[in-house]
C-alpha cells in the first residue's frame, strides 16, 4: 500500500574483525565507532539503529551505562546493543538489550540457536519479547536465529513489525550469503521488516513483502551506517 506510515531505521557496522568479548582492549575504541555512526544515522533521521552481534564485551546494563544512555537520550533513538559476556560461574550470554529515547533498558533477548562450530548456548534463551512503542512494536532476534522459522514467527505472533537481526559473520565463508537469503524469507514469511547489521560484511533493510531496500557489503576495518525508510504492518500471512 502506498499509503503505510514508514519509520527510518538502521544498520550500523563497526568494522571490527573480531567479537568484542575476544578483543578487551578494542572496547572504547568500539564504543567511540559505534556512537559515531549511531549519531550519522541519526542526523539522517533514523529512530530504530541496531548494531551488530557481539559489538561489546560487556553488558551495557552493568558498564559504560551512563554514556549509552545519554547517546539514546541525544539522538532520540531506539538503539539494540548486542554484547557477548562470560560471568563468573562460566556461563555464556550472547545478549542483545534495546534501549531507549528516554535512556531506559526496555528488554533483553537471549541467542535462541547457538552458531556452530563451539558456540555454547546462552543462559538467557528462549524469551521473545517485543515493546510497543511510537514508531511501532520493536524486537530483536540475533544472527543464527534467523536460519529457524520459528524465532522470528513468535515475535510477530507477539505483535513485532520490525525485528532487528545483529550478525557476526565474519571468519565464515559463504554464511552472510546463506542469512541474507533467511532474511528476506524471514520477512516475507510473517510480514514484518527486518534490520540486520553486521559487523563487518553484508548490512541489509528488508520490508514486509520480501523487498531489499537497502543492503551494503563492506570489508573489515570500516565502519558504516545504513539507513533506510521501512513501512509498518501488520504480520498477517498465512
């Protein structure tokens, strides 16, 4: 329908050719590439940026939590901030955390399907949670998920019409082509957009009918930010 309200939304890259929770000594650095390019999205209007799959070794909820804050405050955005962290009892948490425009930390989605080879299974899987907000009904899944139908048809069942899709697809030959596919069967099959940022690879917007509106193949070790109108419906498909 050419008359669907439509958001702006983004996919930020960071560029970094390593998960954060392998690289502790990169974290401000990566802090400081990803609230640059979160802001350039945002000086071209964009309210829903996701970045990519273990941006950050820590959890956001825990360090550097005040900054977070002020740069979803600053920029009016609804940010998914997707980390990696070990605890101390030695369990995995590959975790993406919506936070938003007025500096508050709304859910946190736990990695349902573990990538392989050796991913262990994150602790705090099996939750879909979506938040209604004023530019429509947010969610998130994260990278692997989006090979399994089910993931992103509970979400839409749960009211979601855009869902962020963090990746790390670097070190995997041939695995960006194989999601970019998922991606755009994920969106069609349940009518919803999808957002999936990567961090050094192929970013790409999908609508609700399965349309690439936009998409970007960027090598490591150069940050970017995609930007893209996306229009909101409701996911009714059979």
């Amino acid at each position: 329908p050419k008359d669907s309200p439509t958001v702006r939304v983004a996919a930020i890259q960071h560029g970094f050719p390593k998960p954060g929770h392998q690289d502790p000594d990169t974290q401000l650095e990566r802090l400081a590439v990803l609230s640059e390019q979160t802001r350039l999205a945002a000086e071209q209007g964009a309210r829903f940026i996701v970045w990519p799959e273990l941006s950050l070794g820590f959890d956001p909820q825990v360090e550097h939590t005040a900054e977070l804050q002020a740069l979803a405050k600053e920029t009016n955005t609804y940010i998914v901030i997707a980390y990696g962290v070990v605890t101390l009892d030695d369990q995995w948490r590959n975790e993406a955390v919506l936070l938003t425009p007025a500096g508050e930390f709304a859910f946190v989605y736990g990695k349902n399907y573990a990538s392989e080879p050796g991913e262990p299974p994150t602790v705090t899987r099996g939750s879909y949670p979506v938040l209604k907000t004023e530019i429509g009904t947010l969610s998130t899944i994260i990278c692997n998920d989006v090979n399994f139908t089910v993931t992103t048809r509970t979400l839409a069942r749960n009211g979601a019409q855009i869902i962020s899709e963090p990746t790390f697809e670097t070190g995997a030959p041939g695995l960006s082509w194989e999601e970019r596919t998922q991606t755009v069967l994920r969106a069609v099959e349940n009518h919803v957009s999808v957002v999936k940022a990567e961090a050094a690879g192929i970013s790409m917007i999908v609508d609700p009918y399965g349309r690439i509106v936009a998409q970007i193949k960027v090598p490591a070790g150069v940050a970017n930010a995609l930007v893209a109108d996306v229009p909101l419906t409701a996911g009714n498909t059979p």
